[in-house]
C-alpha cells in the first residue's frame, strides 16, 4: 500500500564545459526527469570566466516529482538512508543530492561521493511536510514507497 506523502517539486540542474557532449548530457537529464519536466538552457560563465552551460529540468506536479524521485533506483536511495538524509535536508525542507555525471550518461544513475560531487547532476526535491511531521521520516516513507513499486 503506498502512503500519500509527497514532494511538493522535483528539479535537476548541472554545468556543462565546452569539453562536455551537451547532447548527451542533455539526453541523460530528460530520462532521469521524466517527461513532465520543463527543461531550460542557461548560458553563463564559470567562476574562472570560461563559458559554460547550465541545463536544468523542473517538475513541479507532485506526482511527477514522486516519479522522479522513485527513478534514483533502490540502490541510490539506500545509500541516500546509509548516509544520512537529514544532512542532506536544508531549513527549507529541500532534500539536496548529488549524482555521479559520468555514471548518469551511461544509463546508471549512482550517488556523487568524494570528487565527483563537484561535477555532479544536482538534484532537489522540495519535501510536502505539514506540522507534526519530519521531513527524514517523510523522505523514508518516499524511499519505501518507492522501493514497493
């Protein structure tokens, strides 16, 4: 049986250099946001000036981001539980993740660790969580919910 909590929104977002195959890149962030996601490119500059690339996916039904987050897979939420969620909440109620870029483009979808969260796919995932509630005790019953499916 699965429970109704929710997200509020989902969204994906990573930099991409001159050097990076936009394309494929590209093509990887549609599949992991799904097809309700809106997608934008934001040329900008780097912190060291050179030219880069911002992709970025928004969903922002409730059961599309669900979706979205069910797609990480049993094996990146349970490494999202042997980490630690509530270091990964903010005030906000925002969960933050990041995934591993070169895995992603090559159709698995892994947690950014060490230095590969530097260049990692950020994910955020806005947390539905009304008084009385937690939000890591709303993010394990996602992770069960989606772990059933």
């Amino acid at each position: 049986m699965q429970s109704d909590m929710s997200l509020h929104s989902a969204s994906w977002s990573v930099h991409c250099s001159a050097v990076d195959d936009i394309s494929l890149i590209e093509e990887s962030l549609l599949w992991l946001a799904g097809e309700e996601a809106e997608f934008s490119r934001e040329r900008t500059k780097s912190h060291h000036g050179a030219p880069q690339l911002t992709l970025s996916a928004s969903i922002t039904r409730k059961k599309a981001a669900k979706q979205a987050f069910a797609r990480l897979g049993d094996e990146s939420l349970a490494a999202l539980q042997k980490n630690g969620i509530e270091s990964l909440i903010d005030d906000d109620k925002t969960l933050h993740l990041r995934l591993d870029i070169d895995d992603l483009v090559r159709g698995k979808i892994s947690l950014a660790t060490g230095p590969s969260r530097k260049f990692g796919v950020k994910g955020r995932f806005k947390i539905e969580v009304y008084p009385g509630q937690e939000p890591v005790e709303i993010v394990n019953q996602l992770i069960a919910d989606a772990s059933s499916q």
